[in-house]
C-alpha cells in the first residue's frame, strides 16, 4: 500500500482489518526504489494515511 505522504510504501500479509484501520505482518517498509527494510511484529495504519491499496490473493 502507498500512504499519503507520497514516499513510503508498505508490503505484507493482511491481518485483522476495521474500517478505520489494517494490520499488517512479516511488513517491509520501502522509501524509494533501493531502499527497504523489514518492519518486526504487526504495523497497524490507520485508514485516512492509505492513498492506495492494492490486495493480492
């Protein structure tokens, strides 16, 4: 998913989902096309920061 500040991405399997929030686990975070780094335990972003989500099953 894209957040709205237009730099960060996040990549991971869904968890638990509300409408005002998704969970995430094993999330890398990336700021740029080089630059990554693995996120340890659940990231959980609150909806109104999502730009753009796409879910792949």
């Amino acid at each position: 998913m894209n957040l709205v500040d237009g730099r960060t991405t996040i990549t991971g399997e869904r968890r638990l989902s509300w409408p005002w929030q998704v969970r995430l686990t094993g999330a890398e975070l990336h700021r740029g096309p080089t630059d990554s780094s693995p996120v340890d335990g659940t990231v959980v972003i609150p909806r109104h920061r999502i730009d753009f989500m796409q879910v792949v099953g």
